[in-house]
C-alpha cells in the first residue's frame, strides 16, 4: 500500500500542541506540533489537522460504549492518525494502535499557592503546643494559683516550695536545694527567651505561608468537607482512576468529580489563575509548562505523584 501525501491528523488543544486563535490567523505551537512538523519532513507527508467536534477531547467511553474526542476519531477512521500527548490505557489499546512509547508520565494535582501566615500566628509559630503549654504550666500557672490561697494546696510541694523561694528565699525549708532549683528554673527562663527572640526575628524576615493541600489524603478530606473543587481535564482518564481506585480517598474524590461535573479544558487555566479553593489534576510536565516551574510558578504542585504512566502517541 502506498503511502499517503497527505494525512489527517487529530490534536486537541494543550500546554504540548498550543492552538491559539487570532484575529488574524491561527498560531499553533507546542512540542508536539513540532514533532508532528519532523515526521512530515521525514516521511515527506503533508497534514490536515482536525479537532475533536464532540468537545471530548483525549477521549472516553461515553454512555453508550462509543469513544470520544481524539481517540473516537482515530476509532472510527475520520484521521488517519493522533499526535498527542496521552496515556495508554487498556480500553483504548483496544480500539487504536499506539506507537512506542518515548516517555513517562506521572499524575499530580495543582493548587493555588498557599497566601500568607495570619500576622498573629508568626508570634506564636516559634515554639511547637507542646513547648507552649510547658511555658504555661510553668510560668504562668504558677503565678495565678499564688494569687488564690485556696487553690495552693493543690500545688505540687516542690513547685510550691520553688515559687515561695522565688519570693521570698528566707521562707524556703531547705535554703541551698532551693537555691539550686531557682538558679535552673532562672536559665530555662532566660533560655526559652533567647530561642524565642532570635526563631520570631527568623520567622518576621521571610514571610512564610500556610501549609495548603499537600497530599492526596488532605485533599480528599478537603473536597468531602466542602472547602476544595477537584477538576479534572475533560475527556482524561483521571476521572476513570479515581473512580475505579482501590483506596476509599480515591474513590471519594471521583464520586464528587462525577456528581458535581468538576472538568476542564487543556489550556482553560493558562490564562486563568486558580481560585483559592481549586485544586486540578493532570500530569506534572504539562502542569510545569502551563504554569512554570519553581520557584517561578504560578501554583503550588504535589510534589509527589498519585500514579504514573507511559506517554505514547498513536495513529
């Protein structure tokens, strides 16, 4: 069989084969769009580029059975071929050939970057609860209960005998001991100032920022309470995972896709910054090229991956 001169091809709009329209023309870039360009120039073929009419973009079953988007189209023979960046999956090898695969991708999800610590919390971030309610019990309680007569007998006997010695040495039983104890009790003090003083000054130099969603176990209670909307890209398998995941967290994160319709387009957020309360899904090198790398990225990536694949392309 002859090998054609001109070839219809399938894209889709994403960071990897950028669709740009103009007022005067359409600009098309993207690491893909260049590899399809060198196998044009290789194999000596001209190309036809074609989007998916039925908004489903990569593609999946719809209900009932039939395939969407790029991949409907190279089912059911409307392009001879699809460069795209895409994983493989079992359903799909089932109705279109994939050429090798040339790399691995890694899903992740995206959120905002976290906004700045409450003022009121840098003088207090310093020292752990556990070190803070130390300080409590023994600075301050102290003093309150001297304050109330009644309540000193429920003080321990040598807490109490400390503090009388901290008043008044001349009271104390045991002069020396009590001394002894008065003198640590004076150095811890000034210690716990010292280390307060310079971690406050560290902490009011550089801002720092609240913790954000940092794994997929806190965004799943964060999407369960109401206070996150997880989004998908319309026409990914991401949806399929969550839903058909082993792990509960997975699988409730899917229902809520699911009930709420929580999709999106490819490039929607290249434009768009993420609402505070957003978090979206997708592999991390898109992600990295949608919205930069850090330190100068726009958003805040899991730095862990929740699965990974291999990106093929197919025709």
């Amino acid at each position: 069989m002859e090998f054609p001169r001109t070839l219809k091809v399938s894209v889709t709009d994403s960071p990897f084969f950028e669709i740009k329209e103009t007022a005067i023309n359409t600009v098309i870039s993207g690491p893909d769009y260049s590899l399809l360009n060198v196998l044009a120039e290789k194999l000596n073929f001209n190309y036809t580029l074609h989007l998916p009419r039925d908004n489903g973009r990569y593609g999946i079953p719809d209900e009932h059975g039939n395939w969407t988007g790029v991949t409907g189209m190279v089912a059911r023979g409307e392009v001879d071929m699809a460069v795209i960046y895409l994983i493989m999956t079992e359903q799909r090898a089932e109705v279109v050939d994939f050429i090798f695969p040339h790399s691995i991708m890694d899903k992740t999800f995206a959120t905002d970057i976290p906004g700045p610590m409450p003022k009121y919390a840098e003088f207090i971030s310093p020292f752990k609860l556990e070190i803070w309610l130390a300080i409590f019990f023994l600075f301050v309680v102290p003093k309150l209960f001297q304050q109330m007569a009644f309540l000193r007998k429920f003080i321990p006997n040598i807490l109490s005998e400390l503090w009388i010695s901290a008043e008044s040495p001349g009271k104390s039983r045991n002069f020396l001991k009590h001394r002894i104890f008065k003198g640590f009790f004076l150095i811890a003090e000034n210690f716990l100032k010292y280390f307060y003083a310079s971690k406050l000054l560290s902490f009011l130099t550089i801002q720092r920022r609240q913790k954000g969603i940092r794994n997929i176990e806190a965004l799943a209670t964060a999407v369960e309470n109401g206070q996150y909307r997880c989004l998908v890209p319309q026409g990914s398998i991401d949806l399929e995972f969550f839903l058909t995941s082993d792990k509960e967290r997975y699988r409730s994160i899917g229902k809520a896709i699911r009930r709420n319709k929580w999709f999106f387009e490819g490039n929607h957020f290249k434009y768009k910054t993420l609402d505070s309360n957003v978090a979206i899904t997708g592999a991390r090198l898109p992600l990295r090229v949608l919205f930069g790398k850090h330190p100068f990225s726009t958003v805040f990536p899991l730095r862990r991956f929740f699965w990974n694949l291999e990106r093929w392309h197919y025709g």
